[in-house]
C-alpha cells in the first residue's frame, strides 16, 4: 500500500486507510463503534499509505505540556512518544488522549514517506491538518455517520457521536460539517 504524492489527500482516501488501520489496531472494532487506542500503549504492527511499521508506544517525561504526542520512525519501526498525562488517560480511553494518539498514528500512516523524503518544514500546516482528518476518521468513520445519517433521517448529533466515538463534540462537530460537504 506504499505511495508517494504530492498532493493533499482527499477525504475518501483517508477514510479508507483510516479504516484498515482501525482493524489493525483494534481487530474487533465494529465501523459503527468506538474503536480502543490504548493499544498504542504498546506494541503493534500498523500498515498505511507508508509501508508497513513495528509500533511501540511509550511515555516521555521531558515532553512538554502543549506536546501530547510525538512519532519517531524509520526503517520499519516507529516509537510513538506521550507526554506522561497522556501515557496515563490512554489507558482508560480519555478523549483529548485518544485524540493525540489516533493523530499520531495518521503522520505514521501517510506521511512516514514526505517527512522522511523532504524534511520539509513548508508542509508541516498540510500534514497536522492531514492527521487531524486522518485521526477524524479513524475515530468516526463514514460509514458509521452515514449509518446514523439514515436512522436519524438527518443529521446526528454531534453529542451522541461524541459519546458513541470517545471524542470531542467539537471533534464531532467538524466531523459531521465535513461529511455533509462530501456528500
């Protein structure tokens, strides 16, 4: 599944990928349910648009507090670094740690390769709006708000996703805004 690009990727892909690596995480995960992340915290082999990559998680002191989360890779290994709050709310699924981890894995995911070819600071806005989206998806994918979409005759609730999906309702909300421009 390796690819290189040039261009932004658009949100089909990404939800796409961010469902294979769903599975990869948490291979009991339902589409229309809350998928587990705590098992960042440990040791898993996750596959992307980058390759293939033996992730381990861990926590780092020296992080600092505006840091949650950080990816270091290379030649098929990564290590995901928390900050020690996060390390310790991922265990137990808080949103704001889900989120850092869910982001970390999409910079894994699909842009192991642009960072580690260019080096170059001029997309870094692109690639933290990408794994935001990246991290979006994996916590809600399409198919569970079209799924909703349809019970509700409408659009749902961005509260109830929260609840559902273990983010933010602020998280749901531009979740729900981007797919009803997608469809």
């Amino acid at each position: 599944m390796v690819t290189h690009r040039n261009s932004s990727l658009d949100g089909a892909t990404i939800d796409r990928v961010a469902c294979e690596v769903r599975l990869q995480v948490d291979p009991d995960a339902s589409p229309h349910d809350r998928v587990a992340l705590s098992p960042v915290r440990g040791r898993l082999i996750v596959e992307g648009l980058c390759g293939r990559f033996d992730v381990s998680g861990g926590m780092m002191a020296a992080l600092p507090n505006h840091i949650w989360g950080l990816t270091c890779f290379g030649a098929g290994r990564a290590m995901v670094w928390f900050h020690r709050t996060a390390w310790i709310e991922l265990a137990a699924e808080v949103e704001r740690s889900r989120w850092s981890a869910g982001h970390e894995l999409g910079h894994l995911s699909v842009h192991a390769h642009d960072l580690r070819r260019t080096g170059d600071s001029s997309e870094t806005p692109k690639m933290e709006r990408e794994a935001n989206l990246f991290c979006a998806h994996l916590l809600i994918p399409d198919a569970a708000i079209h799924r909703l979409w349809s019970q509700r005759n409408g659009s749902p609730l961005p509260a109830d996703l929260a609840t559902r999906f273990g983010c933010s309702v602020v998280a749901a909300e531009r979740r729900v805004e981007e797919f009803r421009t997608s469809a």
